[in-house]
C-alpha cells in the first residue's frame, strides 16, 4: 500500500480500552504506577466516604503486585439493565462508566473524586493482570482480566460466610511506566490521608517482603493531623476546626456540598497545607484552596476594620491574612473539574464561593467570640503587610530614576511589588480595551500587540529593536535580551508574571508561538525563573435560563471536553434539552470586561499555565524551535508535518 494513501480504510477508530494503551500520559502518571493503583483505593475510599466501609487494606506483595481490599458492599455483580454483561466486568473495561455518574439524590456515590469514569478502567488496561474478588449477596466471585481483557469470566467461587466486600490485586505492565516500582513512600501518605479524611476508618499496608504492617485511624480528623504536621510549632491561637454543608433548597449548590477544615496559625516554620477534594489529595490545590484564602481574609478583614486595627498606610491583601496560616481542608463538591486526569489541581469555579462562603460566617462568629484570638490573627497579617509594603519600597529604591520612558500603550499597575505584579500580553486592541477595564488595577499591567510580533528565531540582537512590539515589550519588562548562557540583570523586572493572553484559535496559537520564540530566544531567563505563562481563555459560553427558583446564569468551558461535562450536569440537574444555549468564542474581544476578569484574569478563577522546559532538556528544545522556526528548515518542516500531521486537533 502506497504510503501517501488516505482513503476510507486510513481511519482507525480506537475501540475498548485502545486508547489507554495507545496514550497513556493522557489519562494517567507514567512516571510510576502508583497512581493505577491509587484508582483502586479511591473506589475503596468512596465505599468508606458513603458510610459502608470501615477498613482499607493495602498488600506489597512480594511479586511486585498491589491489593487492594476493603470491607464495603462489594461491586455488583448482576447484569446491567442496558448492557446485559455484567456490571463488574463494565467497570473494568468500559471508558466513561461508574457507579459516579449516578449524581442524583441517593445515588451510589453523590460525593466521590472520580470525574471520568476511566479510573480503575485504566489500572485495568495498564495491568499485565487484574484479578477482582466480591464478597456479595452471600457468595463469593471471581472475575480475572490480562492487559484488558477477560481471560476468566465472572463466577461463582462458593459462599461468603457473612461477609462483604472488594479485594482488587493488581499487576502493572511495565512498558507503559518509566519505573515499574510503587514509591512506598508516598503509598503510605496516600492512605494515611484516607484514614485523616475518614474519622472511625482504619486503612493499613503490609510489605509482604518484610512482613511489616503499618496502619492509621485517626478518631480525631482533621485536626489530630494538622497537630501532627506541624509538630513542635507554637500555635498563636489555638486550632480553629468546623465544617459546613449546603442544606435543601439553595438556588446556587446542591444539597450536601461543603466541606471541613481547620486552620491553625504559627509564628515560625514553613506553613504546612493539605487540600482534598471528595477524599482525592488536590496538591497543587485550587479553587478549593482559594475560596478558604477568601473566606480568612474577608472574615479577618472585617474584623480588623470593626475594631479599627489597622495602621494608616496600610493595605490589607489575602496574602497578608494567609501567609503565616496552616490548615487541612476537605472539600465535597459535586462533579469536581480537576486539571487532568491525575487531579492534582481542582478548577471547579463554584467551589471558591462554595468554600468562601462557608467559612467566612463561622470565622467572623469565632473571632468576635474570641476578641484576644482575634486580635492576635490580625497582628500576624498587619505586620506581613507593613513587611511586604517595606520589601515594595526596597526594590523601587534600586530602580532609581533612569527607567526607560515605558510605552504610550502599556496600561501600568499601581503596585511595585514583584511578587505580585503580572504583564498580560493581550492580543488585538478590542481585547485589550476589555482586559484594561476587567483586570485589578493595583497588580495587573496590560500591553496590547497589534498584529502578530517578529519571528525572533534568527534575528541579530541589536536589530531586535527595529520591531515595535518587541521593543516595547523589553521597555515595559524592565530588563534587556540576553543570551542562554549570559548572567543577565533582572533587578530592574517590573512584573513577576508576564502572561500571553491570545484567541483560544489557531492565529492565538500562532501569537503565542512567536511570543514563546522570543522568550526563549532573547529573555530565557525569564522562563528558567519561572515568570513566563499561558493563560488559557475558555471556547464557549452556556446560559443557562432561569427556573424555578434558580436565576439564569453563564458557564464557561474551556475546551469541547469541558463543554460535554458542562451539559451533562445540567441534565442531571433536570434541564431538557433546549434549556440552554451555547456561544463559541472567536476572539477575546468579544469578551466583557466582567467576562475576561471571571475567566482569564482573575487569580483565583482562572487557567494559568507555567512556561517550562518540561521533559525536555535545552538543547532538545533548540533543535525543536529550529525545526519549527528556522527559515532554511522548511524541507524539515514539511516532512515532520507529513509524520505528526494527524496528532494535530484542526479547527476549521
């Protein structure tokens, strides 16, 4: 067959568990295989968050396999009603299928960490073998799989004798990982967490090589844990725990959600902060994570301002209120949106007012409660902020009076202060109008681009500047180009982030690469600091009409998976189709000023992607910019083109 040929026949449609096994990366950590198995524990940990079981038991054993056992109400093992094979064999080999689907009231899991439904479908994929036992409805089953398939169909293997259950032994193929070996470190932190997050359940691992077993219960919670974290710290006041959850009838969250939490605030040592999201750790946090920040600040902020506690000249920002503060927070939300499959960061917007919310009022109670408490907090955050507002002054002493006369279409930020400063790179004018009057203007500079910016690839240094807008983003920047080997002077950097901020379509894109080019080219130590970003606009926008007693409301998506998971909960919310209607964005222009602040500038709401080398290393990326920017490359071009062409998503 001709390799040019592209005919009906050249289409492959990845059936099954295929695209798992085809990539990966996109559905799970590839480092190792912990994270396969930590889906397991997860199903076992939702059994325990819905009240049906009371132990969690992990087994390293000795061949290099994991077990998972716990005592809840076992997988169902009849057929489904629709599918008619049965329902533990789906969950073991169907993408996009759980008992986590079934949000409605009293469903299986109402609260549980899975989004996708491809959890423990991919542990079974990524798994040389998966053998799963049930103990249910008086009998004990058995069904085995080997990289996917079933090699033994469900069967009964004799009775139960009384008990209930999941027990799931797992053995990862070690192609798909680049170390087959589970971190047993972090294994042990991942059900230490279970058992903090569950009061009453115990979760244990036995190293069956070793014949060594450690197991956690923790009767007090969340608060026995963050004692724990933080040791020999001396507390200024004592540990401030509560929770709370939406009740029947809100026009804005569902029945159940909220979350607990307690916070603690130290004079020394490094804050220590764990976050959960419906028991899953979030470590990069999220908006979970900002709504506590909110609701501490707003709460303090109040109370300061009540008892007029603050010196003249002072400003009070989150960061002040949060900067000394230690917590453990687990949130429940329902249908959480996480920043990938590995859900390390949650991006559900509501979850910051659900969480702001529910801790502002209790903390605004305690503090009055506890005037002396109170007054002690607001010391801690009234000395940060005259600490930072002093660093501030520092670093605009050093710039002294012989800064470059900054462009006439840079809209400055009021603020010096590095940390917080942020330069958005905007697209087009109309767009720039909007992020000028959607943005903070305290710390949030913009400088528009009209046009698309010099491709910088191979142009000389001292022509750089013959271009307007490389010119005037280097002036605005503080700081010259440099090479990657100079040792550049960036005291004079006037922003700690400098973020590109394109359409979310293919002329963005292109903007972005030639933005990136520049960066890498002429300012990479700016990119190996750490102060170059992406913010990622949403595609679509949903308005929703008002009904009964919900008032209409927009919802953004990101992308056209976002936009599925977008409609499938308003129609588990009841809404018939029709009850919406979705708009494409095709420019950033056509955003409000209020639409750009909630989606793309926003801190606290927003998608911000760090510019690293990631798993390439500089020379590698040199040779790729080459490739894809070099005038005399286009030849190469062509042919890589011809050999990745149909890994491309095309927007037409």
């Amino acid at each position: 067959m001709s390799k040019n040929r592209y005919d009906e026949a050249s289409i492959r449609v990845l059936k099954g568990l295929e695209p798992v096994k085809q990539r990966p990366g996109m559905y799970t950590r590839t480092e190792n295989p912990l994270h396969i198995v930590q889906e397991v524990i997860d199903n076992a940990a939702d059994e325990a968050l819905a009240g049906f079981a009371k132990h969690i038991a992990v087994v390293a054993h000795a061949d290099g396999s994991v077990s998972v056992t716990d005592d809840g109400r076992g997988i169902p093992v009849g057929p489904h009603p629709e599918e008619r094979v049965p329902v533990v064999e789906i969950v073991y080999t169907r993408l996009h299928a759980g008992g986590k689907f079934d949000k409605g009231k009293g469903g299986a899991y109402a609260f549980s960490g899975g989004l996708h439904g491809v959890g423990v479908s991919v542990t079974n994929a990524l798994s040389l073998r998966l053998e799963v036992t049930v103990w249910r409805d008086e009998a004990e089953w058995q069904i085995v799989f080997a990289e996917g398939e079933v090699i033994a169909p469900l069967a009964k293997k004799g009775p139960a004798k009384g008990r209930t259950g999941t027990r799931v032994q797992v053995w990862p193929n070690a192609k798909y990982f680049d170390d087959k070996s589970i971190p047993q470190a972090e294994l042990a932190r991942s059900l230490k967490a279970r058992a903090v997050l569950l009061p009453g359940v115990t979760t244990s691992l036995l190293h069956e090589k070793t014949e060594q077993t450690v197991s956690w219960r923790y009767d007090g919670g969340l608060e026995a844990y963050l004692r724990e974290l933080l040791a020999e710290s001396e507390l200024v006041v004592p540990m401030w725990a509560h929770e709370g959850a939406v009740g029947p009838g809100d026009d804005t969250f569902a029945e159940g959600e909220g979350g607990q939490w307690v916070v603690a605030f130290t004079l020394e040592g490094a804050p220590a902060r764990e976050s959960f999201v419906n028991l899953i750790p979030t470590t990069a946090g999220g908006t979970h994570e900002a709504g506590l920040r909110e609701g501490l600040f707003q709460a303090v902020k109040g109370f300061v301002d009540q008892h007029s506690l603050l010196p003249k000249g002072v400003k009070l920002l989150p960061e002040d209120v949060f900067s000394r503060a230690s917590f453990v927070l687990s949130a429940k939300v329902l249908d959480p949106q996480f920043q990938g499959q590995t859900k390390e960061k949650l991006t559900s917007r509501d979850a910051l007012r659900l969480i702001a919310s529910a801790v502002k009022g209790p903390l605004e109670l305690w503090l009055h409660r506890d005037v002396d408490a109170g007054k002690k907090i607001a010391d801690l955050a009234i000395k940060a902020a005259q600490s930072r507002q002093r660093s501030a002054q520092k670093v605009e002493k050093k710039k002294g009076s012989g800064v470059a006369v900054l462009p006439g279409k840079l809209t400055d930020c009021e603020s010096t202060d590095l940390q917080r400063n942020e330069l958005f790179l905007v697209e087009g004018d109309s767009a720039g109008g909007s992020a000028k009057m959607g943005r903070d203007k305290e710390f949030q500079a913009i400088l528009p681009l009209r046009g698309k910016v010099l491709n910088t690839w191979e142009a000389e240094r001292d022509r750089l500047f013959a271009n307007a807008e490389v010119h005037d983003i280097s002036v605005a920047l503080g700081i010259d180009p440099h090479g990657a080997l100079d040792a550049p002077d960036l005291s004079g950097l006037r922003y700690g982030k400098v973020c590109i901020l394109s359409d979310a379509d293919v002329d963005g894109s292109h903007i972005q690469v030639l933005l990136l080019t520049l960066f890498f080219k002429h300012f990479p130590q700016l990119i190996a600091a750490g102060h170059v970003y992406v913010a990622r606009p949403p595609l679509y926008r949903i308005d929703v009409e008002a009904r009964a007693k919900k008032p209409a409301r927009k919802i953004y998506a990101l992308d056209e998976g976002e936009l599925v998971h977008v409609l499938d909960k308003l129609r588990q919310e009841g809404l018939k189709e029709g009850g919406w209607s979705i708009s494409r964005f095709k420019g950033l222009g056509e955003m409000s000023a209020e639409q750009l602040w909630e989606t793309t500038l926003n801190p606290d709401t927003r998608r911000l992607m760090p510019v690293t080398l990631g798993a390439f290393d500089a020379v590698a990326t040199t040779e790729r910019f080459n490739l894809l920017m070099g005038r005399g490359e286009a030849s190469s071009r062509r042919a890589w083109l011809e050999e990745k062409g149909h890994e491309a998503e095309v927007d037409v």
